[in-house]
C-alpha cells in the first residue's frame, strides 16, 4: 500500500526538469502559488478593481499589464479575465467576479539573464525587447507552438505560464532556444 501512495505524491509541473542554466541564462520553476481567475461581472469591473486594491494591494489590471508585485500579482489573462497570483482571493472578491481556482492547471517558470530577450525572440510573435515590453507588460501569445502568458518581471527576467500538460514542451523549447544562444557565444 505504501508504493501505491508514493505514487500519488503531488509534484510540481517542472518536477524533474528544473532549474537549468545555459550560456549566462537561467529558466527555474517559479514557487506554486494559489491562481485564481477573476472574471468581472457586469459593469463590475471598477468595483472588484477597488475591492482587489483594499484587499491585496493592487488593482484589475489594464488589457496587457500586471499588477502588484512578486508573490502578489494580478496578470491580464485575456478580455474582461485576469489572474490573481499569490494571495487566496478576499471573499468580498466574488460579490464582483465570478472566481475559479486554476492552482494546479499551470506550469509557471522564470527565464532569467542577459539574453532573456533573445530567447524568446526565438519563440514567441511578439517584440519583448525592454524599450517595447517594459516590466508589468504581459502578453497571451503563442510560444513556438502552444499558447502562453508571458510577463515581465524584472528587467533581464520574464513570467512564462503555459497549461500544466505542457510543461515539459516548454523547458525542453526554452531550452533548445538558450542552447542555440550560447552556441552563438
């Protein structure tokens, strides 16, 4: 019986596969923290926007944007969606959202370095550079072949999040990418 529930111990999306540094850069699993969707009703966004800022400290954020900080952040998610990252939501939340819990359906990672840029020049459509995508712009975009949301958090680091099933597709395409970087010099 033991084996059978060693087995079922939960672990992480990266479980395995993480932390890798290549050519300067570093791609690491970001700590899992509780994610949960806030979906604004009806001419509510401006109140759970208030109600967001009492009880966490930030606001809904702007199409494209994040909010809040590391451990505590509000990512654009798509039309009238955003996703509360860190903090289990307020209850007063839910009398202007709907809010589901995504905790376990996302596999978050953190592409670190100098030539964060590059690599995900690499894969993604859209133009990160840091004069274009500055820190707290966020994009949903497609990653080589599979949909993502890609944030900047520091000025040489980005939030990368793709569904938790891809999670070895994305550090093995990272990877390949950073390994085409340093193969450069």
């Amino acid at each position: 019986m033991a084996d059978v529930l060693k087995d079922l111990t939960a672990t992480s999306p990266c479980a395995g596969l993480l932390p890798v540094t290549i050519g300067g850069l570093t791609l690491s699993e970001a700590v899992q923290l509780p994610m949960t969707l806030m979906a604004p009703f009806k001419g509510q966004e401006a109140a759970l926007s208030h109600a967001l800022e009492a009880a966490h400290g930030m606001s809904f954020p702007a199409p494209n944007r994040a909010t809040g900080k590391a451990g505590a952040r509000a990512v654009w998610f798509g039309r009238a969606q955003a996703l509360l990252i860190g903090p289990v939501p307020d209850p007063a939340l839910a009398a202007h959202a709907a809010l589901t819990d995504l905790s376990d359906g996302w596999a978050v990672v953190r592409l670190e370095g100098e030539r964060a840029e590059d690599v995900l020049a690499r894969l993604v459509p859209v133009d990160v550079r840091i004069r274009v995508f500055k820190r707290g712009h966020t994009a949903r975009t497609e990653l080589k072949h599979m949909m993502a949301s890609v944030t900047r958090v520091g000025t040489k680091s980005f939030q990368i999040m793709v569904f938790r099933s891809f999670a070895a597709t994305l550090v093995h395409d990272l990877k390949t990418a950073m390994e085409g970087l340093a193969a450069r010099g």
